[in-house]
C-alpha cells in the first residue's frame, strides 16, 4: 500500500509560512526603493564638512608632525610605523635632513599624499579649489549638469561607511578627485570614507554622463567668436588672422604582454596614446583627438583627424580674409610646431637658413604656439590623472577620461575661474619627448610660407605676415 498522505493542513501551515516571507521580503524592498528615492542632495549633505575636517592643513599637519616625531597614539588608524623607523624620521627631522620618501614609505604613503599635508591651503573655499581643481560655484554647476544621470541610474552599492547613499555632490566631489590627484582608487577611498570599487564605479559613472551632457563646453567656434579668437592672437603677438594653435601630448601607460605592438610603444619606448588640440588665446580646447597610438609620426596623427578632413576640404578655416596694409589678402589658418607639416593652413616654423628677415618670424609664431604648449601643461598639471603612468588601463575607455578632462579644463574657463597656474606642469607637457622636425611640406603650403615678409602694424609690432597674391586679371 501507499504510504498515507499528510494532512493538507501542514500545507497550508507551509504555504502560509513561505507567502509570508515572501511578503517580509517585499517589505523590505519596498523600503530600500522608499531610501533611494528620497532626495539625493539632502542624503550625505554634510560630506563637505567631514572631507575637510579629515583632509585639512589642520588636522593632516598634526598628523604630519606626528610621522617625523614619532608620536602615534593608538586611536589614529591611518599612520602605523615602527619605533625604530620613527626615531630615525625624528633624527633627520631634528638634523635638518629629513628623507620625506623614507618616512612616507615607513607608513604606506606616496610622497605626493604627504607633501599634499603642506599644500592645502587654510582658507576653506580654497581649500576646496585645491582639491577638485573648481570653486564651489563652478562645482555645483557641474553636478547639474550629471544630476540627472547619476540619480536616474545609481551605481550599486553607493554608500559610504556609515551604510547612508552617497550624494550626487559627493558622486562629483569623489571623480573630481580621482581626476585632479590621479591617486589610487584605495587612497581616493579613504579620504572619502568609501571603497575602492565606490571609487572606480562612482568615477566611470560621472564620466559617462559628463561625455554626454558637457559637450557643449568644447566646439568649434562660431563666426562672432572666431572673430574675439583672431583679435586675442593678434593682441598676444601681432599675428592677423590666426584663428588657434594646435599642439599633442602623449598620455603614458602600461599594457599588459598580450596587448603590446609596436603602434602603442613610441619614440622613447613608452607605451602611450596621444592627445591633439587645437586652442585660442586664452587656452581654452577648440578641437581635440585622441585614441590614436602613441607609436604614429604626428603628421599622421593630424591626417587621421577630422579636422585636417574639415580644413582640407574648405569647411573650417574658411572665413573672412584680411587685408594688410599692403594690399595683400591674408587666410584664416592655424600655427603649430616643427613635427606639424607646412600646409596652406597650418602655418610651421622656418627650419633655419633663411634670412634674417624671414627667421624673426619664429619667435612670433612661437609666441602664439606658446597658448597650446601652456594649455597641455595645465590640463596635465590639473588633472595628474593623465600625467601619471596609467596602469593598464582599458584602451577603450581611456579616450572617454582624456575628454572629460578636457571638458573640465573647459568649464574652468568658460565658468570664470582662473585656471591655477600654481598646478600645471613646471616642465614641458611632453619633456621626456625629444622634439621631431615634420619634412613634409606642402607645395602651397611653401609658398605661402616663402612669401612671408617683415612689416610694421599699428601697434609697432614687427611681425611677418602670411599673404596669398592678389588673382591677375587677364587684361
């Protein structure tokens, strides 16, 4: 015979049991979905006050006296060192000598943390400025620009140590961090309060939206400011008509052994990508290209452009002539270094040999080049991230931080803040890169560069001037 069956009162008791967890648990996603829905800024809203309090020349000066003293006490979390290694940073502190790599060493720290300990300014809005590289102003611009993206789609797991959500302000306080400090993700993490993988979502996240909501900050300019352009570049070095300067970098990585060609390894055997813009007088992106290996001639990288493919087929660069004291007709074009080809519209440096008269030109050319060496050195200088050596970063998303950095660099300028000189680059942009002389040159491109000619302008300033002659008529 079969075995008996149960009562059917046990399962009913079961499902009973089951469809009241089941409802238990929805219960309590109810109330996550309730949390998350609550106003982001108000979640986390004093996340200002604890950063400086825990980043402050105050308090991290106290603790920068305590690494070379030797003075820990035990409640401090973030500095361990040995007695051994703190008598020896008290030593050289005392004899005048102190090895700031050794006793960030002693106690896990990069020496650009430590040295950031002095640098923080003691006034708080400048403070502010110091570590996300924007004013509270231009800040909170900023975060409306990526609101709606980072509430509408949030990260997983976006709380800070507390178990609270992070704020869109802290979201852009933490990228604008990574970006401007290019510390690791750990280190950006605890100054904040949050992980590593918070760090790396959080930042990807607000690139995401910054690429598609601030493009706006970098085009080409329209008739009216191309003309403000020209005026700015003719005040800077005399030069009419000059509508940009157009410079590259390289951005330094590692790969790993799978990935490596000969494409990505340069002249100086880095691995690296470059980074082309084109800028005004004021430093500010007009044009930019990048994802193309660090291993190509830079002419090529200029052709692989679009736009050399605008300038070449008369979109760009195709404004209003100016006429010279002369009667001569000058162009709309750019100037550039000696690794860019000689074009009818990219004007180069002469190569030497020339006479007196037509070598002078260099200096001033230089001069108006200067704004694109200047802009790279402050854009590399302000967000470290791209001047440090990336370790193996994904080739496919690099390109998308290099833009947002430029953005950035952007919306410093459009926004009224002065770009802080105090953090580009003391060096040249590129000063590992020995300098490359471009052979190609253009026909047109000599000749109109062989009919440069010294004259006087208004101003009393001596310059050359680019001329095209004037069409003969047939008669």
């Amino acid at each position: 015979m079969p075995p008996p069956k149960k009562p059917n009162k046990m399962n009913k008791d079961s499902k009973k049991i089951q469809k009241g967890k089941k409802k238990k648990k929805k219960k309590k996603i109810k109330i996550i979905n309730k949390t998350a829905a609550v106003d982001s800024k108000a979640i986390d809203s004093e996340w200002w006050d604890i950063f400086w309090k825990r980043n402050s020349t105050s308090v991290n000066n106290s603790a920068y006296q305590r690494l070379h003293f030797g003075v820990f006490p035990i409640s401090d979390p973030f500095l361990e060192i040995s007695c051994n290694a703190a008598n020896d940073a008290k030593c050289e502190k005392l004899s005048g000598n102190l090895d700031l790599s050794l006793s960030c060493k002693c106690v896990g720290l990069n020496e650009d943390s430590c040295c950031a300990f002095s640098d923080v300014p003691l006034d708080e809005d400048e403070g502010f400025k110091h570590f996300f590289r924007v004013s509270k102003r231009t800040f909170e611009y900023i975060c409306s620009l990526v609101r709606e993206d980072l509430i509408s789609r949030p990260p997983s797991g976006l709380i800070n140590i507390e178990g609270r959500l992070l704020s869109v302000e802290k979201q852009v306080a933490i990228a604008l961090r990574r970006l401007a400090s290019g510390e690791s993700q750990v280190s950006v993490g605890a100054s904040f309060g949050v992980g590593q993988s918070t760090v790396s979502q959080v930042t990807w996240r607000f690139i995401e939206a910054m690429e598609e909501r601030a493009r706006h900050h970098l085009k080409w300019p329209d008739s009216s400011q191309i003309g403000r352009i020209k005026s700015g570049f003719e005040a800077l070095c005399g030069l009419p008509n000059c509508c940009g300067a157009i410079d590259s970098t390289h951005i330094v990585m590692t790969l790993p052994a799978v990935q490596t060609s000969n494409d990505w390894c340069d002249q100086e055997n880095n691995y690296s990508m470059f980074v082309q813009g084109v800028f005004d007088f004021e430093m500010r992106f007009l044009d930019i290209v990048t994802g193309w290996p660090g291993g190509m001639p830079i002419s090529r990288l200029l052709k692989c452009s679009g736009f050399y493919k605008l300038c070449e087929s008369g979109a760009r660069l195709n404004g209003n002539v100016k006429k010279l004291s002369a009667g001569e007709d000058i162009r709309e074009y750019i100037v550039g270094g000696a690794s860019y080809p000689l074009l009818p519209w990219l004007v180069t440096p002469f190569e030497g040999g020339e006479p007196t008269s037509l070598s002078e030109f260099n200096p001033v050319l230089e001069t108006a080049r200067s704004a694109a060496v200047k802009a790279f050195a402050q854009l590399k200088g302000g967000w470290r991230i791209l001047n440090k050596v990336m370790w193996r970063p994904d080739k496919r998303k690099l390109p998308s931080i290099i833009l947002v950095c430029c953005l950035l660099h952007n919306i410093i300028i459009d926004c009224g803040d002065n770009l802080d000189p105090s953090v580009a680059l003391s060096a040249h942009h590129d000063s590992d890169y020995r300098g490359h002389v471009c052979k190609q040159i253009d026909d047109v491109g000599r000749d109109v560069r062989d009919r440069f000619g010294l004259s006087s302008f208004e101003k009393g300033i001596c310059v050359a001037n680019l001329v095209r002659p004037k069409p003969q008529s047939n008669g």
